[in-house]
C-alpha cells in the first residue's frame, strides 16, 4: 500500500525566478523589525530587567484596569497586570524597587486582599524576584548565546561545504533572528530568557532545513557540469520540497496543540517557535539558496564526493 504524498517529489516550482520578490518582502520586514525594536523596543522580562512577578486568582473575574489604577497609586512604580490563562488568573509585574522589595508584595497584597475581600480569598500562586545585576547579567548572556550559536553555525557550515555556503546560511539566520524580535517588539509580548532559548531553536531548525538544501544543491553541482545555476538551484530544492514541508508541518502540529493546550507559562516560548518554524522554512527556501547563487560557487572548487555523502 502507498503512503500518502501530498507534494510530489517531481515537482517544478521556479523558485529561483520569484527570488527578487522574496529578497524584497524579507528586506522590508528585516527593515520595520529593526525600526520595531529601536522604537518600541523588546518588552523585557524581568529575566533581564529586574524585579518582582506575582502570580494570583482571584475568586472572581476583576476590572483590570480598575485594578492597575488601584496597585499604580501605591506609589511602587508602573505596575503591570494581564490575564495568565483564565480570565481570574492574573501575572502581576512590580518594577525593580529602591527599597525593601518585601514591603512592596506585602503593600500589593494587602491591596489585593482588602479589594476582594467580599468575594473570598485571593490564592498566591507564586512569587518571584530577580535583582538588577542579575537581569543585567542575564540580558548578556542571553545576547552573547545568540551570537556564539550563529557563529558555531557559521563555522560548521563553512568547513561542512564551503564559505559561500556558510555566509549563505548566516544571512539566513540572521533574517529568522532579527524577524522574530521584530514580531516580539510589535506585539509587545514578553521577551524573556525562554525566548531567548526559542530563538536558539529556530535557528538549530532552520539550519537543518537550510543544510538539507545546500547539500542537494553541491550534489547537482557535481552531477550537472553544464547546467545554468538558477535550473539547478530549483532542481535541488524541489527534490528535497517534500521532506521540508512536511517536516514543519509535522512540527507545526505539535507546536500548535502545545500553544493551546500547554498552558500560558510556556505559550510565548511557543508562540515564537511557530513564527520561527515558518519563517525559517522560508528562509532556507527563499533566502539561504538563492543568495547563493551571487556567492560565486565554482563547480571545479568542490571537493570530491566522499563515501559517506555518495552512500547517503
């Protein structure tokens, strides 16, 4: 019996000949993503920034934003609050405090016990503080280990094939990165150190779909001496369309059933990883090959094929 195959494995999409409208797309949202984040900027969490979170339910549906006004006017800052899943679930957010952090909980829950009191208790799930140098010292880190993972790939890349193929899929990486910052800082959802860990993924996922391509791409380079680059590009993505499609969407349906069934601790961590998988199958398709083809590849430059790759 046949498995089922959505997409054929002969298909012959010209991707290559829509490569300037895909160049154009992706530059104009690598362009609003850096204007997003200098302008509105990431929305930290206190991961990075310091602070205290407050995690309560309340024992009925409140008017949030009689509830900011309420906390805002102690005098602690600008405190934040949003729905945590359930409409009676709420994250609170104190800034960091000049004084004893301690007297401000106590302050939040006072007004919070008093505000309900004829409705029932007020549950307090959890509370959570991080100091200013530890944020500090973790927005570092979180920068330094996106940095240090693109640069790994690079290098891998680059003694993998060749360098044309590594600056190729840094470009790449570096599209998927700065668009799913730009969607963070347009939505203003938390940027924290899980997205940070997403970020990290998109760009191991992306580079397995990118290296998928690239290696079909040497392997028609080897096969096909007098081919015009531009039918072979297209020759190697779509042998390897199948296998990419359906591996984000296989990925997607996972990720989609964890967005709404795994809760709202980890929804912007897959929140982000769905934007990724997208773009960077994109990316790999539309970006990685194509900017390849101006890298200059010489077919008498390619090292011989290898037992491993010729059996693979």
């Amino acid at each position: 019996m046949r498995g089922f195959h959505p997409i054929s494995d002969d298909t012959k999409v010209n991707f290559i000949g829509h490569r300037y409208p895909a160049f154009a797309i992706s530059i104009i949202l690598v362009i609003a993503s850096i204007f997003l984040i200098g302008t509105k900027g990431l929305n930290f969490g206190i991961d990075f920034t310091g602070g205290t979170v407050i995690e309560v339910r309340t024992p009925v549906t409140p008017d949030l934003q009689a509830l900011r006004g309420e906390l805002n006017n102690l005098g602690l800052g600008s405190v934040s609050i949003q729905e945590f899943g359930q409409p009676d679930d709420l994250l609170i957010r104190l800034p960091q405090q000049k004084g004893d952090t301690q007297v401000a909980i106590d302050a939040v829950q006072e007004a919070l016990d008093s505000k309900f009191a004829s409705s029932g208790a007020v549950d307090y799930r959890r509370t959570e503080f991080v100091g200013p140098q530890v944020g500090e010292e973790l927005q570092k880190q979180g920068g330094l280990a996106v940095l240090f993972s693109l640069l790994g790939i690079l290098g891998y890349v680059w003694l993998r094939f060749e360098w044309q193929f590594g600056v190729s899929a840094i470009i790449a990486l570096a599209h998927d990165a700065i668009l799913t910052m730009g969607l963070f800082a347009l939505t203003q959802m938390e940027f924290n150190l899980s997205t940070v860990a997403a970020i990290l993924m998109i760009a191991g996922y992306s580079i397995n779909d990118t290296v998928v391509v690239f290696d079909r791409i040497r392997e028609k380079l080897r096969k096909y001496k007098k081919m015009p680059l531009e039918d072979l590009f297209n020759l190697a993505i779509n042998k390897t369309l199948a296998r990419t499609v359906m591996t984000s969407v296989t990925t997607l349906l996972a990720l989609i059933a964890l967005y709404y069934f795994g809760g709202e601790v980890i929804r912007g961590f897959v929140y982000a990883l769905i934007f990724g998988i997208i773009i960077g199958t994109h990316s790999s398709i539309f970006i990685a090959a194509p900017t390849l083809l101006y890298m200059n590849v010489r077919r008498s430059e390619l090292p011989p094929q290898n037992q491993d790759e010729a059996g693979a």
